[in-house]
C-alpha cells in the first residue's frame, strides 16, 4: 500500500513569518497536534509541535502574538514521498521518534500521514501499527536515560 493511499490530503500549513499565534489557532481550529511550515514554493522548512510552542515560545516568555514560526519551529524534518509503500514510512516514524510526517511529492507539502491514519486504515495489520508505536517510544526511553 502507498502512502497516498492512507494520507491525509487536505493539510494546513504556516509560513515562516506566520506567528506562533497564527499556529494555535489553526491547531485549535483543525484539533491537529502540528503544522508544516512551507516557504512560498510549498517546500517543508520546518514543523511546529504543540511541545514546541510550549518549549521554545511560552517557556522562554515570547510573545505568540509578535514571534514568528521559524524561531520555533524545528528544522530537521523528516519527510516521505507519496509514492512511497506505508512501510518505509513506518520505519521513517520509528526512527525519527515521530508520530507525523509531511507527505510530498515533487519536493512539495501535498499531505500529511500520522500515527492514527495507519492505525484506522483497515488494510494496514494493527500488529505492525502497534509495533511502530512501540518503536517510538523504545527509541524515547533510551534517548531519555
């Protein structure tokens, strides 16, 4: 199965001078936990965190109304080709430690494939979602010791 097949394709994005302000609200608005921020030829630079906006703007006594995006947001970001089969994605997750990832095709933000997509796609073994998810979080505890 690929990736296109399970995404989501209606995805939401910031800028990097859209404000962190801008960001929660969107968040809030779409009841999603992050957003890619794309630069004016919709390639990913970046992706704000809901832990990202706590850690790098309200912890450090910035401003959400006034600071943009790209001072929060992080930089490396994985992302998987919409062609691609589920299962490189699903490595992709375990071994970035990450339960979201922009989908792109042609260097452009066209989706994005979570945790929760594959785990309700009923043709995606629930087995080899639980076993992603474990991953994650093995890969988080040894980091964590």
């Amino acid at each position: 199965m690929k990736v296109k097949d399970c995404m989501c394709n209606e995805v939401e994005y910031a800028t990097p001078s859209s404000t962190v302000h801008d960001c929660v609200t969107m968040m809030y608005n779409k009841h999603i936990g992050c957003v890619p921020v794309c630069n004016n030829s919709q390639n990913v630079v970046g992706l704000v965190t809901d832990r990202d906006i706590i850690l790098r703007c309200i912890a450090c006594n910035k401003d959400p109304n006034t600071t943009p995006v790209s001072e929060i947001m992080t930089c490396e970001v994985c992302c998987c080709d919409a062609n691609a089969d589920v299962k490189e994605a699903e490595n992709l997750m375990s071994k970035n430690q990450v339960k979201r990832i922009p989908i792109i095709e042609d260097n452009k933000l066209i989706g994005m494939l979570t945790l929760g997509d594959l785990a309700a796609n009923n043709n995606i073994d629930d087995t080899r979602v639980g076993d992603t998810l474990n991953n994650i979080c093995s890969c988080n505890k040894k980091n964590a010791q």
